[in-house]
C-alpha cells in the first residue's frame, strides 16, 4: 500500500489551500470507512457492500473502520507543532444502548474489497478512548481526542492505518458514513496547531442541509443560518445556486466543506463553495434537477 500513500502525500499539497487554515489547523475528511462482518467462521471480514455502506454499524458483531490518513499532512503540519487532535463522529442511530470504544488499526486495509477479506486487526487491549453510554445519543455528535495517536501518525506515517470504533459488548449503533450524507454526518479529524500563546482554539461547527425542489429551495436540516436565493452571479448563476449567511459570525474565517446528492437517483452531484467569509459563503450547484440536496459543515473560531 505505498503506491496509496505516495499518492496521498501529493495529494495532501493539493489539497491544502481548501482546507487548511495556516493561523489554526487542518480539518481532514475521512478517506475511506466501513464496518466489518462475521463470516461463517465466525471471523471477521470486510466485504464490498459495507464499503458504500450508508451508515457504519457498530455492535458486539460489527466494527466500524475509519481512516484519514492523516500521516499524508506530516509535512504539512509536524507533530510538533500539533496541540491537539479531535475525532469526531456523528450517532445516527441507537439500537441498542452501550459505550463504544476507540483504537488504532494495526494493518492496512480499504473499503474497496472484492469478495470477502479479512478485517485488519487494531489494538483491543489498549483503546485510545471510551465514549461513554451517556454520549452516544441518536443524531448527536461526539468528539474524542485522539492527539496522541495522531502525533504518532506524523511521525511514522507508515503506520497510520486509522481507528476502529467497537462496541463494549452491549452497544448498537449506526455511524455518520462519507457514502451517506442523507443518514447522517462523516466523521472528520480536526488537528489544531500549537499558537504562540498556547492556548487551546475554541471552535464552533455549524452543519446543514438545503433542497432544491419544485423552483424553491428549503431547509431540511441544520441551524444557526439563513439562505437566500439567487446567488445573483451573472451567467453562472443557476436556480439553486444560493447564499449561506450565520446567524452569529464567526470571529475568523472559517473552513468549508461541502458535497451534494440527488434524492431521485443514486447519483452524487457536484457543489462548490465560494466567497467565504466569517459571515457566511456562496454555493454553485452543478445541477439544478429536483431533489437535489446540498449539505455543508462550517468549522471555524467562536
């Protein structure tokens, strides 16, 4: 799999002006998940199907696999100079209620399988954290820091393999997936730097979802914006290409992720932001079909 992480590291320089902010951190979206199954021999496997998975199931028979990697940023930002590492992921549903737990993967693996593989092994014995009983609530989030692990990651890239979210034996959930914006959030690291002062960033996110249909668009999800529609952008402007302003601005500017579907097909489609302030940014939509729904994240400064 180096042939994968050279081409990360190129990709990781690409990549950077959109999501790096050089005053605070790198938001990192998760590069591939999915959650194992037990096969008949009662080991466990990954398969195709769970890698385009919608949502990431976690129980006493099911893992969930995350991975960023994150090692690919280590020229990028030093381990050094990280101050802290966040995970956060996303509870769509609760099943069964129970704590989860968090650990590094030990061995390669991707979610693109053919067949039935083996799952990678990860360190049982020594979980990097425990979201308890009482944070793993249905459509909440939940953040763990993991800074530890991914300084380690910095400093031997070759070993980040990502996480793998277990169940304690009782727990049943479902969890954010990238393949399944209408289920749910992703999961995404936030690495912040060290500042001069030291002092830790106080961050807020505000996430939300916007339909296009019958020539109007709404709010399915989300708060603490408004949106306003055209984008008034010449000849580029589209009938569901719309502003995004906050409700409260944040007090720098903030990092913007976005990416859309279609409601009436399996189709993903092409969304872009522009003009991001702390007040709010704009949305070019690639298609301005029914159905079509654009979900974003802001993650900035309070």
């Amino acid at each position: 799999m180096k042939i994968r992480h050279s081409l990360h590291r190129l990709l990781a320089a690409a990549v950077t002006c959109l999501s790096l902010n050089l005053a605070h951190g790198l938001t990192i979206p998760a590069a591939e998940d999915t959650s194992s199954g037990l096969g008949k021999q009662q080991n466990a496997i990954l398969t195709e199907k769970a890698g385009a998975a919608t949502t990431l199931a976690t129980s006493p028979r099911r893992t969930a696999f995350i991975r960023f990697e994150a090692g690919s940023y280590a020229d990028v930002i030093p381990a050094i100079g990280v101050d802290k590492a966040w995970l956060m992921i996303y509870v769509a549903d609760v099943e069964k209620p129970g704590a989860l737990r968090v650990h590094a993967v030990t061995q390669d693996w991707t979610e693109t399988v053919s067949g039935k593989v083996a799952a990678p092994t990860f360190a049982q014995a020594d979980p990097i954290a425990t979201i308890p009983t009482e944070s793993v609530q249905p459509k909440q989030f939940v953040l763990v820091d993991v800074t530890g692990q991914v300084k380690n990651w910095l400093s031997t890239p070759d070993s980040d393999f990502g996480f793998a979210i277990a169940s304690d034996g009782t727990a049943n959930v479902q969890l954010g997936a990238k393949d399944g914006p209408s289920k749910g959030y992703a999961a995404v690291l936030q690495i912040e730097k060290k500042t001069v002062t030291n002092a830790p960033e106080d961050l807020r996110i505000i996430r939300g979802t916007v339909e296009y249909r019958n020539g109007a668009l709404t709010i399915v999800a989300g708060e603490g914006f408004s949106i306003s529609n055209p984008l008034n952008l010449e000849s580029t402007g589209g009938p569901n290409d719309f502003n995004v302003t906050f409700t409260a601005p944040f007090s720098g500017l903030p990092t913007i992720s976005v990416n859309g579907e279609s409601t009436e097909s399996p189709a993903h489609i092409i969304v872009s932001s522009r003009s991001v302030s702390s007040t709010g940014f704009g949305i070019l939509d690639a298609a301005g079909t029914n159905g079509t729904r654009t979900h974003f994240i802001a993650v900035g400064p309070r």
